[in-house]
C-alpha cells in the first residue's frame, strides 16, 4: 500500500503557496522577452490580460478536478483518470520536463542577481540549499514561501511608487517601438507570460497534503492567480512608463533599469536583492510541485518505484525532492536563462491544454470553460519562438516513445 502524505496546508497557506511561485516569475524573467515580442506597451498589456484570461480557465478546471482527485500529481492524475494511461502520462511527461527548465531558469535567476560572474555556480548552491529545506516538510517549505512573498511584494509596491511618481503617468510611452505582427505578436507576448501564471498549479500538485481539499483548493487557485494578475499589471504598467515598450524589451535587468532611470538609484540594490528572493520563493516552489508529480508517476511505474517513497517523520516524497534537486542542479549548470523559458512554456501549455480536456469530461458548464482553455493553449503553445516549438515537440515526441516501449514491454511479460 503506498504510503499517504500528511494534509497540513491550509487555504492561506496553498495561496502563499501558489504567489511564490508566481510573482517573481513574470516580473523579473519573463515580461523583458515578451515585450520584445509584443513591439508595444499597448500589445504587451493585451497579452498579459490574454495570458491571465487562460490562466484563470485553466485555474477554474484545475480547482475543479483537484477538488474531486485530492492526491498528488495534478493533470498526470486528472488526465489518467478521464483520458486514459497515456494522456495521463503524457501530462506527467510535460509537466516535469517544462518545470525542470522553469527550475533551472529561477535558479540561474538567484545567480544573475546575486554574483553574475558566478551565475552558474551559484543557481547550483540555490538548488541544493532549498532541496534540503523542501525535505524537511512542507509546512517548512510554506512558513519560508510566506516570508519571501512579503518581501518581494514590499520591493515591488517601492518600485512601482518610485516610477509612477517620476513618470507622472505619461501614456504616450504605453506604445512606443515596432508594431510587430499584430494578433501574431499579442499571441507570443502571452505565451511567454503565461510562464508567469504557471505557479497556480502548485496548489493542486500539492492536493495530498492540503487540509478539506474540495473547500481549500477551490478558493485557493483563484485567490492566488488573481493576486499575481494585479501586481504584474501593475508593475507592466509602471516599469512601461519610465522604460517603454523598446527599452523593456531590451533589458536584462528591467525592473532594475526601471527605477534608475526613473531617478531612485538607492533601490537599485533593493531590487536586486528583491529579485533573488522572488526568484528563490520562484524555485522552492517549482521543486515542490516537480517532486509530487514525480511522486505520482513512480507510484503508477512510469518512473522508478524507488522515488515513490515517503519519508517516515517528515511526510515529504524525500527520495524524489532528491532526485529532482540533482537534475535540476545539473541543468542549471548548463543552460541559458532566456531559452529556458520558451522550452517551459510549451511543455507547461500542452500540461494545461490536458487539463482542460480532463474538465471538459466534467459536465455542461464546464465544457464552456475547458474549451476556451484548451483553445487558448493550444494557440499560445505554438505562437512561442519556432525553436521553443521543435525543442518542445521533441522531447513530448521522446516521452511518447517512452510509453509505447514500456506498454510493449509489460504486455510481453504478461503473455503465458
């Protein structure tokens, strides 16, 4: 019989949860990149509301299926169960891939900001640090999620007061810079924000160790995900009107740029400083999320059924949070931050396009939701850059491979 986890999050504690992951995120790693996909300030705030819109779909379907399946796993469990085995897996499959380059890339975040020489070096010491915290428990994990949510919201709304004060609101530089493409670019811009509104899905990979999961996952996604909604437009909107749309899209450091250009050169430290702890909170997170769902797979056999151990005092999958911390570490020595994101939002965007087919299964109403999600999916997925897409689409392509070699093997073994 496998063994359960202990349920000890409660509601704030999953939204706590759910923003550390978020915000962070969007505000210092994805919102450059799309606004040199949108080509405007204008189009950059569509496609974040476009992203927010299929955020929320996803998060309606999300809250709904985990309500009725409250185990660890998210879409990997939702997909097996009204899809079928290969859907199922194929999620798993997207999910852990996409959120092992999310890892890497907030780790490689944490080192960009706190000693830019030794990026590589120091995203690999972030990895371990926070692998050992996550293996103590979970309630670790939130008490330490809930101090870095309030820091980070503390340098933002500074950030956010120093360029407003210093624009005075000039809308004129909401639109400056190439138009680009259109519905094209508006559709890109999303789909690299969208990496930003990913972190909803924590609360329901977590749905083993949540207290009254049908009351506390339901009010939880949608509290955390409208949350990140208004301190990212805020932010947008701020950071556009001192940098707009052409140096946003520019900058490696944005928010940094934002208030020295805006004339508050005594935050530039705070800020950086603020980044690495939203990139860290960013990253305890994800580790989280990527450990339960590998949990899950190791439980069913698509994963060695060594990593579906559950520590017997801390109540954590200890076996595969180690796992996952030495992947992860070994692909944030290696990898570049920016095409880590276009490679994670494909995987995560086919991870919700299977959510939403999985709430589709549910009923009337929410056929009406599941299919304005998946919709939404599926066009931002394949808007992202064509490298995003090819690299995307073949490691889905290996994954399948994957499966039918195991379904070949065990009906083989099952044959007299």
């Amino acid at each position: 019989m496998a063994q359960e986890l202990k349920r000890s999050l409660g509601v704030s504690d999953a939204v706590i949860v759910g923003l550390g992951s978020m915000v962070g995120a969007g505000v210092f790693v994805a919102m450059a990149p799309a606004a040199a996909a949108a080509g405007s300030g204008t189009l950059l705030l569509i496609g974040l509301g476009l992203a927010g819109f299929v955020a929320y779909c996803n998060a309606m379907a999300s809250a709904r299926l985990a309500a009725r399946y409250p185990v660890s796993g998210g879409t990997y469990v939702y997909g097996r169960e009204r899809l079928g085995p290969l859907w199922g897996y194929l999620a798993g499959w997207s999910f852990v891939v996409g959120k092992t380059a999310s890892c890497a890339a907030m780790a490689l975040t944490v080192g960009a900001y706190v000693w830019p020489d030794q990026a590589h070096a120091v995203a690999v010491a972030a990895v371990v640090a926070l692998t050992a915290v996550n293996y103590r428990g979970v309630q670790k994990s939130a008490w330490l999620t809930r101090a870095i949510v309030a820091v980070v919201l503390a340098v933002l709304a500074a950030v956010v007061a120093s360029c407003l004060v210093s624009s005075a609101s000039d809308p004129a530089r909401l639109a400056p810079g190439s138009a680009g493409d259109g519905p094209r670019s508006v559709l890109q811009a999303a789909g690299l924000l969208f990496f930003a509104f990913a972190g909803y899905a924590r609360i329901a990979t977590l749905g083993e160790e949540v207290r009254d999961p049908a009351r506390t996952i339901r009010r939880a996604i949608p509290l955390a995900l409208g949350i990140a909604l208004v301190v990212y437009l805020c932010v947008a909107i701020a950071v556009l009107s001192v940098l707009g749309a052409d140096g946003l899209g520019r900058s490696t450091a944005p928010l940094a740029d934002a208030v020295r250009a805006a004339g508050s050169q005594w935050l530039v430290p705070v800020v950086s400083a603020g980044a690495a702890v939203a990139a860290l909170g960013s990253l305890l997170a994800l580790v989280l999320g990527v450990s339960r769902t590998t949990l899950a797979m190791a439980r069913d056999g698509y994963l060695p059924r060594v990593l579906a151990a559950v520590h017997p005092r801390f109540h954590v999958p200890h076996r595969a949070e180690l796992a996952v911390g030495a992947v992860v570490a070994v692909v944030a020595a290696t990898v570049d931050v920016r095409g880590a994101i276009g490679f994670s939002s494909f995987g995560v965007l086919l991870y919700y396009a299977l959510t939403n087919a999985s709430a589709w299964t549910l009923g009337s109403y929410w056929r009406v939701v599941a299919t304005l999600g998946l919709a939404g999916c599926l066009a931002l997925a394949f808007s992202l850059p064509l490298s995003s897409v090819v690299a995307g689409a073949a490691v889905l392509a290996a994954g399948a491979a994957a499966y039918a070699v195991r379904d070949r093997v065990r009906i083989s073994r099952e044959r007299p």
